[in-house]
C-alpha cells in the first residue's frame, strides 16, 4: 500500500523503490519500521500505565470492522453475480463450493465475530467506533455521488 501511495504521490517518494529482486523493500521496511515503533511504544507505555497496555487491543480491534466489509461485499457479490448470470456459471472456473450456504455461513460467521467483539468490554468502544465511522463515510458517499445510482 505504501508503495502505491507513493506512486500516486501521497506517500514519499524514496517508497517507490523496488529491489533487484522486484520487491518494494523500502515500503516494507518503511511498514515494518512503523509496526516496530508501535510494539515500543506500546511496552514503554504499559510501563508507566498498565491502561495504555490495553492500546494494541483497540488498535487492532477498531481495524477488524473496517476489514470485514470487503468480505461482506464479496459474498454479496457473489451472490448477486451467480443469480444474475446463470448461464455463465455452467463454465465459469471460480465457483465457492456448496453455494449459496457457504455464502451465507460465511456472512454468519462475520456477524457473529462483530457480536463477540460487542459482547467483549475490551473491543466494544472498537466496534462502536468502527461502525459509526462506517456510517458516516456511507452517508458522505452517498451525499457526494448523489444521482448516479440507477435502479436495477
């Protein structure tokens, strides 16, 4: 990612590198370095305040319910695709086995993932946070690109 955002001139230049080998080493290491500084600041942290200790949970519990909707808008999409195109299912070579329950479980599994991480005192600010953000970016979309949604 960091790569890429240094292509589109949103991150430093010098990430643009790629190594002999064709690999973006400096943003991996740039990404590393970041993830290290994290881990340190975390354990320096909990040192002096056994609440910060509780730092990387939120972090990366407020990070699992932006990740999940790619997930849920691939199901859907499946789901969608597959009814709208069965002629083309017959030869098509990527079929989710036993669909449409895999579809279905699957979205089941997620849900229940956010449940828990509502259930659980530690990641419910996380997940709150996570789905106010949700909907306040749906919103603003919505609000900027008014108009350009045709009814199927």
């Amino acid at each position: 990612m960091l790569f890429k955002l240094s292509h589109n001139g949103e991150a430093p230049s010098p990430f643009k590198h790629i190594s002999k080998r064709i690999v973006p080493d400096r943003a991996i290491m740039g990404i590393s370095g970041g993830i290290f500084i994290g881990f340190v600041l975390n354990v320096i942290a909990s040192q002096f305040n056994h609440s910060a200790s509780d730092l990387f949970v939120i972090v990366f519990s407020s990070s699992v319910l932006p990740g999940m909707i790619p997930w849920f808008v691939i199901l859907l999409a499946e789901l969608r695709f597959r009814r709208n195109n069965k002629d083309k299912m017959t030869t098509h070579p990527f079929k989710l086995p036993l669909y449409p329950f895999s579809n279905y479980f699957a979205f089941a599994m997620l849900l229940v993932i956010v449940l828990f991480m509502f259930i659980n005192p530690d990641t419910r600010i996380s997940v709150i946070v996570g789905a106010l953000v949700l909907v306040v970016a749906t919103v603003v979309y919505l609000i900027r690109h008014k108009g350009e949604f045709k009814k199927n």
